[in-house]
C-alpha cells in the first residue's frame, strides 16, 4: 500500500464524481442533492511508475505489481458536523482513519448543480470544513484532559507526555488554528502526537474542481486557492472531475495521452494528486524485481534499509542482515542484475543505510 487519502469537501462540489473517475468504478452514487455519499466508498489505484515496467523487462518478470494508492470517499459534510448536523460525527470518525486528507473545492459556476451554501465560494466551504474539523478535535483534547490529569498524578509517564502535548495544543486550536501548527520536540511527541489522532493534524492537498474549459489554465476562484494554499504550506492542484471522468472511459495509454494533449494538459489529476501525495507525506519508491515478480513498494523518505524491508513483511526487518542494493539508474545502464554486479554498482548496505527513492533491493534477512 502506498498511502490512503479522505476525499473530503461540502456536499455538491465534486466529490463523488472525481472518487469515481480517479478509482474507475461507479461505487459512488454522483447525485445532484446532500448526503448522497452514506457510507464511505473505498477505491484503490495504482501508481503508475514506468521506471517499474522498464526493469521488469530487463528481469523478464512474470509478473508487475505496483504499489497502491486508496482513496476513501468521505460523505459531505455541513456546518454543524461537528454538533451532529447532516450525517455528523460518523464521517469525522473516518477522517481520523486515513493518511492525508484531499479537501474538494468546487471552483466552477453552473445553474444544474445546487450549492448548499447558494453561492460559489471556495475559500468559504473550505473555512466551513476547518472549522467542523477543529471543532471536534477541540472537543476530543477537551474530553481527555480530566482522564489525562488523573493518571499524570499517578505518575503514569505516558500520560504525563500526552498531557503536556494536550496543554500545547489546545491553546492553538481555541485560537482557531490546526494542530498541525504545532510542531512535536522530540521523537516522543512525535509518538504521543500520533497517539492523538487529531483530525486537524492530517497533511491537507486541496482540489480544485473546475469545468473543463478551465483545466489548463485556472480561473479566479483557483487563483484564490492557490494564495491560499500557499499561506498555509499546504497543496493545491487544479483538476476537472469531468475530464477525469472522460479520461477514465478510455482503454489505451495511447488515448489517454492524445486526450490530455488535445486540451492542454500534461498530466491526469490522478497523477497531479498521487505526486502532491508523495511530496506532502514525504513518501518515496522502492523495488524488488526477480523472474516471478517486479513490484514497487512504498516507505517513508529517511527510512532506513531495515525500515523499508519492513514494508515488504515485519520478518525482513527484525532479522535484516544486508540489503543488495543496485540504484534505478545503474540497473538500466547495466542491463540488470548481473551486469551491476560486474561494474560492482550492486552494493551491500547495512542497517544505518537511508533508502534512496529507485533503490532496487534484496534482502537478506534471518529469523
């Protein structure tokens, strides 16, 4: 698995429809009314990465398996979400599940389709959703502290660590701001700060869904977006969900490619997201490649060589010996394994080795 994204956005903006187009499927019912997302539609893609495809063919792999990114497509919410209006709390319940949240904007005009709020005004619905979104967080630390205080008196130090981390927070967000404003001192409130599952901590990109004529070029609503993104250091792409759903009608690369070239642009919002994705979440790609399979796998940037073989399965890391290391390029150049081991750029790594993104591995492990 490579990350998991909540699409999430005011009811009418989108959502649905881009949900569908970008996992391909009609999981999603798009209707032109509120709430006609109930439970949370899941759809997984794959991360199209032609670096694997080319070592593949240099191994003669039977199989290709990339690395996946699954969406969760989140019902609208409305103000009072956080109180229980609309479907309430049961949808910031599964908020708090994902990896990064995708926060739908509706940046179009159009008399077929209502907007809950009567106008369109991106900067608005997305102050609606922060605020729903800091209002429960506000009342989860709120609810702990009584807990959190009792048991820091019984000298129970990781109470004392998330009490001292609740008292750090709350004040940011009784001012309006995100817990992600806050930034943990140390790797142990790095931990605690997980342990929070703080709704306004989660990394944000924010999608602008235009009408097609707007795709290539933005409009002024997208315009506000972006100064408003970029004062937050947050995201923002700018996609059509009615492109999306066009382009994923098409069967061949070929057609997909020469569609995107017709109207200007260079990527799908499939591939915009899945690249703001990587960067928020300071994600990178690894592979392992042999005769049965070539696979890319996903981990964190700064792992180390025994973090990344955890991802493939715990056993490799806690009895991680070596990693057989050749990098993308030098496998390319070298036609393979046999040929990066006769130029000697097949390396063996130790545990204190940094995976670098295109790091073709073989682990050596004993349990």
């Amino acid at each position: 698995m490579g990350f998991n994204c909540g699409i999430v956005g005011l009811p009418n903006v989108g959502k649905s429809t881009l949900f569908n187009a970008l996992t391909s499927t009609a999981a999603a019912e798009s209707a032109n009314y509120p709430f006609c997302t109930i439970e949370p539609n899941v759809g997984r893609v794959s991360v199209p990465d032609e670096r694997l495809n080319k070592i593949a063919a240099i191994a003669n792999s039977q199989k290709i398996i990339p690395t996946f990114l699954e969406f969760v497509d989140i019902a609208g919410l409305v103000k009072g979400a956080s109180k229980g209006e609309g479907l309430g709390n049961q949808f910031l319940g599964h908020i708090r599940s994902v990896d990064a949240i995708v926060h739908v904007l509706r940046c179009f005009d159009s008399s077929d389709i209502t907007h809950v709020e009567g106008t369109v005004d991106p900067i608005r619905d997305k102050e609606i959703i922060d605020t729903e979104l800091l209002l429960a967080d506000l009342e989860s630390l709120e609810k702990r502290v009584h807990n959190l205080q009792k048991r820091a008196k019984g000298k129970e130090a990781d109470a004392t660590i998330l009490l001292n981390l609740v008292n750090k927070i709350l004040p940011l967000l009784q001012d309006g701001k995100p817990a992600r404003a806050y930034v943990p001192a140390n790797e142990e409130e790095t931990k605690a700060y997980a342990q929070l599952q703080l709704l306004t901590s989660k990394p944000l990109l924010y999608v602008c869904n235009v009408g097609e004529d707007d795709a290539a070029t933005g409009n002024q609503y997208t315009e506000k977006v972006k100064t408003m993104a970029l004062a937050e250091n947050a995201g923002h792409v700018v996609i059509s969900a009615a492109i999306e759903a066009e382009i994923s009608t098409l069967e061949s690369e070929e057609e997909k490619s020469e569609f995107l070239s017709d109207i200007g642009l260079k990527q799908t919002g499939l591939a915009q997201i899945i690249s703001a994705g990587y960067n928020m979440l300071d994600l990178l790609t690894f592979f392992t490649v042999g005769p049965k399979e070539a696979r890319a796998w996903t981990t964190e940037v700064a792992s180390t060589a025994p973090q990344a073989a955890g991802k493939i399965h715990t056993d490799f890391e806690r009895g991680f010996i070596v990693a057989e290391t050749i990098a993308y390029d030098d496998y390319i150049a070298c036609h393979g394994e046999s040929g990066a081991k006769e130029t000697g750029k097949l390396r063996l790594e130790g545990k204190e080795y940094i995976t670098k993104d295109g790091d073709i591995f073989h682990f050596r492990f004993n349990v």
